[in-house]
C-alpha cells in the first residue's frame, strides 16, 4: 500500500492542533437542555391528558427543575461565548438555516413559559403563597384558566429543545461523528429518559412512579435501537465515519461510552426498573441516579468525540 | 463575479511568506495565522514524493460556516468571499466546528475571524497579500468568470484538484499539479 504521510505547517499554538473549541458549557447545556425538555413535555402531557390529579410530581414538583436547569443551561451556553457582550445579536434575526438560531429563539419563549407554568402551581404546592400583588393574582387566574393552551405551546416548545440539543450538533457537515441525522432523535429521546428520571427520583407517589417507570423501559429501549442503528450506520459508511466509529471501538472513548453510557446508563436502570415493576424493592434514587449520570456522560463523549472526527484530506 | 485562488503545488517550497505577509497586512494577532502550509510526503521510503500546499479559507460557494451562523454575522460578499462581520459575531463557534479545513480561530477579541482574500485590496483591484508576496509566483488570484483573469489561465491548462469535495463544500481554492 501507498503510505502517505501528512504534515501541517500550522504550528500554532492559538489554533493548532488544540482545535477543540467547545467544552464542558455545551456538553453541560446539552444535557440540561434535554432534562429541562424531558419535565416540560411530561408535566404538559399529563395536564393535556387530564391526568393532573394522578401524576402530581410531574406535572407540579418536578417541573420547578425545568426553569433552573434551563437558567443554569443558558447560563453555560452565555460562558461558551467567545464575545459575550454581543450575545443579543442572536436575538436581531432569524435564521432558518442554523440550528443554533432556531435553539436561541426556542429558548427565548420556553424559559419564561416554563416559570410561569411553575408559578401557577405555587398556591397548589405553598397554601401559604401569597403574591402581594393584585395584577399578578390576575395573572395567575388567567394562567390557570388558560392551562391547556400553555400547556400545548409548551408541549411543542419542549420538543423543538429536546431535538434541538441533537440537531445542533448534527448539522456540522465537517465533523462526521456528529452529522448524523439520527442524532437528534437519539438525543430527544436520551433527554426525555432523563427529564423522567429526575421526576421519578422526586415523586413520592407509587402508582405514579410505576407508571413512570413504564414509560421509561420503553425510552430506554427506543434509545438502545436508536444507538444500534447510529453504530450500523457508521460500520456501513465512508472512511470519515469509520473513524468516528473507531473512536468507540477501541479507541479511547470506548470505555465512557459502553460502561458508562449503554450499560451503566440504560441496561442497568432498565434492568432495576423491570425489577421494580416485577415487585421487588428497589431504591428509587439509583435507577434515576444512573440514568441521568449516564446522559450527561453521554452528552460529554458526544461533544468531545465528535470535535476529534474531520475530513481526511 | 467568482473570486478564487489557484495554487501550484509543483511551484511551491513552503517558505512561509504567505503566512507571514498575511499576518502583517491584516495585523493578525500573534500566535494566529489565516493562511498555512501544509507539506505533504507520498510513497514509501525510499520512494518518496513531496509537495506543499499553501492553505486558507476554501471561500465555500455552499459554505457551512455561513449556514451554521446564527447571527448572520458569517456572510457571502460579492464575488463569493466569505466574510465575518466582527460586530455581530458572539464567538459561540459554530462555524469553526463546521468548517472541514479548520479555516477559523477565535480572534483574542473574542470574535471569529478568518482570511478574507484580502478584500481591502481586492477591491481597489490588487491581489491578496499573499499572492503579491509569493517568490515563486505560485498563487494566481482572479475571478473566474473572466477567462482572461490569472486564475482562470492558471486552471486552463493544468489538472487541478480541491480538498475535501465529498464535504460538498464547492471549495474555491484549486490545486495545481
């Protein structure tokens, strides 16, 4: 075979061959922007569903999370920037070819929406919550009268987050380990499992923790399928992919991803939550506890690897 | 109008000048540079073939730094240069992760910033910095919808090829060999 040897003249130390741009803020983000759009989705879906009175903790408990993890998400997003104080820019346009626009506008309605859903519920969860003022008492009346509207518009919000976190990364053309069409349902998924772990960690209701746990098994098992079709695609495809493919087989991020994403992160939680359902006493903090570690370990393999993936040229 | 570059792979010795007048005709910070030199070694020894290429910004006719933007900031000017205004750039990026010939850098300002095929001189109808400096005249700028532009004699009768096509990019930097 022809051997060919590569040897770049950028020895720059601002540039090369540290390329690595992005690091714990978005990884960090990813996962909470997920999370976030996992409680949103569920706590609108049981309210669309009438399923209020059953499911208590999704749709009111746990969805304190969602504003904090998103306030916390932007908040690493902002540190991410390189020139911060012209981080409204983002907000003088729209553009519909950049994911990143179409996540910063989403962001822009979701996180506020998702603190007045939190403040609706606050006289439910505090008897003793008292607003002081007259026009926010009114609010609150028009927002509860109006439930399942916001309910609704948060619904869909809380997808377009969800995928978004995927998407974002699936649309560089330039790192090959990334631009992956699957990746976005893969990562709507992922963030859906870890939105309902962290209600299932908080809910002190059974039935409701077996219902839960009922939806989770099949994420779980929607999210393994997804991660078996991302690795046949990437057997299948051109060398790029093949190289991205090797970074998880052998490479140096096959640990973190088979350990501590597949088994620890989805097989074991699965196996105790069937466990669970089966009867069996299982605390319920460590299923939740893994699976979100396992997400967030996933969002940090992703956001790493992928920066290592390129064109060969 | 079609601004591109072609640059003789047989001509050039990878000197670095291009780098260096890039850098201070467009004051690049220290430590950075818009354009690089990549020496690339074929065959096995004691076989051996070398090249060099001297590289920057590909000027993308479908550029993927410029869809990924944001804010808009990443733009296409006349003649398909491809430009960052440092004003509505928030440093988030994603261009530079979208970039298959790793093109960009954070400017220490904390705004993106890239080769601009010298476009302050272009306009007034010079060549790029670079190209005016090279010793061996082996980069040839021009637009390539005039057929008695340099480039476009340049890429007449030679084979040339561009990196990374399966990116599907449409590069505008063409490699003479």
């Amino acid at each position: 075979m022809k051997e060919e040897l590569i040897v770049s003249g950028k020895h720059l130390p601002g540039i090369y061959p540290d390329l690595h741009l992005w690091h714990w803020e978005i990884a960090l983000y990813l996962f909470l922007g997920g999370l976030a759009g996992g409680i949103i989705f569920f706590a609108s879906y049981f309210v669309i569903m009438g399923k209020e009175k059953e499911m208590p903790t999704a749709v009111k408990w746990a969805s304190i999370i969602a504003p904090l993890a998103l306030v916390i998400g932007l908040g690493a997003l902002f540190l991410d920037l390189n020139h911060k104080l012209y981080f409204w820019r983002l907000y003088t346009t729209i553009r519909f070819q950049s994911p990143m626009s179409w996540g910063a506008w989403t962001l822009l309605l979701i996180t506020p929406l998702s603190f007045i859903w939190v403040a609706s519920y606050l006289k439910e969860m505090f008897p003793s919550w008292d607003w002081k003022f007259n026009f926010l008492n009114q609010f609150e009346k028009f927002v509860i009268k109006n439930r399942k509207g916001l309910a609704w518009i948060l619904l869909i919000l809380s997808l377009i987050v969800a995928v978004y976190t995927g998407i974002l990364l699936s649309a560089f053309n330039a790192r090959p380990l990334w631009n992956v069409s699957i990746l976005g349902p893969l990562f709507l998924v992922s963030g859906y499992s870890s939105g309902l772990a962290a209600i299932m960690w908080i809910s002190k209701n059974e039935s409701e923790r077996k219902v839960l746990s009922r939806i989770d098994l099949i994420l779980i098992a929607v999210e393994l399928f997804l991660i078996v079709h991302l690795f046949m695609g990437f057997m299948a495809g051109t060398a790029v992919k093949q190289e991205a493919f090797n970074l998880f087989l052998g490479g140096p991020f096959t640990v973190s991803f088979w350990v501590f994403v597949v088994l620890l992160g989805l097989v074991l939680p699965g196996v105790l939550e069937i466990f669970e359902l089966r009867g069996y006493h299982v605390p319920k903090w460590v299923p939740a506890f893994l699976i979100l570690f396992g997400g967030l370990v996933f969002r940090f393999v992703m956001v790493e690897a992928g920066q290592i993936t390129r064109y060969l040229y | 109008m079609r601004y591109a570059m072609a640059i003789d792979t047989n001509k050039c010795v990878g000197c670095a000048d291009c780098v260096v007048a890039c850098q201070t005709e467009n004051l690049v910070p220290h430590g950075f540079s818009r354009d690089w030199i990549v020496e690339k070694v074929d065959g096995t020894y004691p076989n051996l073939d070398m090249a060099f290429q001297s590289e920057r910004c590909n000027h993308c006719e479908n550029a993927p730094c410029v869809r990924c933007c944001p804010t808009g900031s990443s733009h296409i000017a006349e003649g398909g240069i491809v430009l960052v205004t440092h004003d509505e750039c928030i440093g988030c990026g994603a261009c530079i992760e979208s970039c298959p010939y790793d093109a960009r850098y954070v400017h220490p300002d904390g705004y993106v910033d890239k080769c601009t095929f010298c476009i302050h001189r272009v306009d007034k109808g010079e060549n790029p910095a670079c190209v005016d400096v090279c010793p061996t005249y082996c980069l040839h700028f021009g637009d390539l919808d005039d057929p008695n532009s340099d480039v476009s004699k340049a890429l007449k009768d030679r084979n040339w090829y561009v990196l990374a096509p399966e990116a599907g990019t449409k590069p505008q930097l063409y490699f003479l060999r």
